[in-house]
C-alpha cells in the first residue's frame, strides 16, 4: 500500500508469500499518513494527515490519494469488481454507493512524468447527517465515539461566531467577525467560514481573513468564504484565552440594494467548516434604524 496504511494488519497465517501481506482483513480501516512520510510509502497526492481543505482554499490539499494492491482477487472475468459498502470514520457521515464512471480516467506516476491508463473508475459520495445532540448517553456499542467536550453552556455548541456592527459611515459600514472554540479539546486546522448576506457583493475589504466570493447563477452574488492566513491566524485553537480568531471588513452601501437604513445586517446563513451554524429566528434579531445620530463622514 503506498500514500495510507491499514491500521490493523490482521491474522496472516494463509499468506505464503515473503514479505507478509501489508494487511489480511476483509474489511480493513484505511488511515492517512502523516506529512513527511518516507518516501517509499508515498504516493501521488497523499499523505495529508487527515486534514483536508476546501477547493478554494488551496487547490494542492483538497484531496488525498493512496494506492493498494489487492492480491489473490477473482481472476473469472478480466472486469475487476466494484468495491462497496464504504464507510467514513468520522461520526456523522454516511456514504453512498459507489457508481462506474465513464469514461475510465488515467492517474500520474512516477511524479508526473509518467500517465497510465485506469482500467475502471468508481465514485461515491459521502452525505453529512444533521448535527446531532453533543450531549449523550453512553452506548454500549463498540463503535460508538464519545462527544467532544465542551465548556458548559446554554446552547451547548462547540464554535460560536460573533457577528459585530462596529461602525456605520455615510458611504460605507464596519463588521467585525470573531469565531470562538469552545471545545477543550480540539483545534481546527484550515477552518473555512461560509456567510451569505446580501451586501457581500460589495464588500470593499477583508483585513485579516482571506476571501473569495462564492460564483453563483444568481444577478449577484451574496454568499462568500472566508479563512484563515497561512501561519497567522489558519489554526483555531482549542478554547481558552487564545481560542479565537477575528477581521474586521468594510461593505459599501449601495442605494437600492443595501443601504443600512433599517435594513437586515446580520448574515442569513452561516457555514463553519461545512456545519449549517444554528441562526436565531429573524424575530430575534434587532431592527437597525433608520437614521444613525453618529453618522461618520
């Protein structure tokens, strides 16, 4: 196996062959490696540690490959047969299942240099349940994974995004955004920060955040990402005095689009790391004025 290991190697003893299989298990756990591995374990594309980012983020870490040989596989027909019954480790997730893709692709070798041909391709898509309750009884299954720990609150959340109107100009309006961890036990490295709100089209600037505005088929485009700048601020550590990360941006005011006087200023939806952030009802929300007594020129 070359860019992942299995993390058991299972009862060997049918093998005859020199050196021992890599694994024995019908169904084995395939795990990533580390960065930095030897380089006779790599492969193209692998070995990210299990930590991946999102396309937009950096191109090069989006995916992870390995490679494995499977050894005494049925040989009846010359058409390899399909794998199945996919599982991701992370709780929460589901897959589906795999499906032939036409045409067959070709993959790198060899560092690139080299391109050989696939015989078949498979795809499948892993489906992100709904969040469930962080607080659980124990189970007794052996699979099961206990909840992260969180400090103790009323929503009980492990990320809280703080969405502050700092300034409002004549032309222009100030936010501050501050995501917080509360989870005592867990950073999060690469995190991504996804934020629909009308008056993202005309957002002028990011001040510590990196940010692309998300192409959509709409006359404009209200939903953009934001993440974190590389060695500075892409690690969300685990809660406590340094368990934050914050920008500030400025958005123009557009009359007949988003002009600040008594309109909506808090974001609609929000996505930390691909998790639907739970928003209060719109009732809940304070209406803004419609004219400011500390108007800034």
């Amino acid at each position: 196996m070359q860019g992942a290991e299995a993390k058991e190697q299972g009862v060997c003893n049918k093998s005859l062959g020199t050196p021992p299989p890599h694994c024995c298990l019908r169904r084995p756990v395939i795990i990533d490696l580390q960065p930095g591995a030897k380089l006779n374990k790599q492969a193209t594309n692998c070995c990210r540690g299990g930590v991946l980012t999102s396309m937009t983020q950096d191109p090069t870490k989006y995916s992870a490959h390995f490679q494995m040989i499977v050894g005494l596989a049925s040989s009846e027909d010359l058409n390899p047969k399909m794998p199945n019954n996919f599982k991701f480790g992370t709780p929460g997730y589901t897959c589906g299942d795999p499906e032939l893709v036409v045409p067959s692709t070709r993959f790198p070798e060899d560092g690139g240099r080299r391109w050989r041909q696939a015989l078949s391709k498979y795809s499948c898509f892993f489906i992100r349940k709904g969040q469930t309750p962080l607080i659980l009884p124990k189970s007794q299954d052996p699979d099961y994974v206990p909840p992260p720990q969180v400090n103790c609150t009323s929503h009980m959340c492990p990320i809280h995004v703080h969405w502050h109107i700092k300034e409002s100009y004549k032309e222009y309006w100030r936010v501050k955004i501050t995501i917080i961890n509360l989870n005592v036990r867990k950073n999060y490295t690469t995190w991504n920060l996804a934020v629909e709100h009308p008056n993202l089209h005309d957002l002028v600037q990011v001040f510590s955040f990196n940010y692309v505005p998300l192409t959509q088929d709409r006359p404009t485009n209200d939903t953009g990402l934001f993440w974190g700048v590389q060695y500075y601020n892409d690690v969300l550590l685990q809660s406590g005095l340094s368990g934050n990360v914050q920008t500030e941006m400025l958005l123009r005011k557009v009359p007949g689009t988003f002009t600040f006087d008594a309109g909506w200023a808090f974001p609609k939806r929000i996505y930390f790391n691909g998790e639907n952030c739970v928003m209060p009802p719109p009732s809940d929300f304070p209406r803004l004025p419609k004219e400011s007594q500390h108007v800034r020129q």
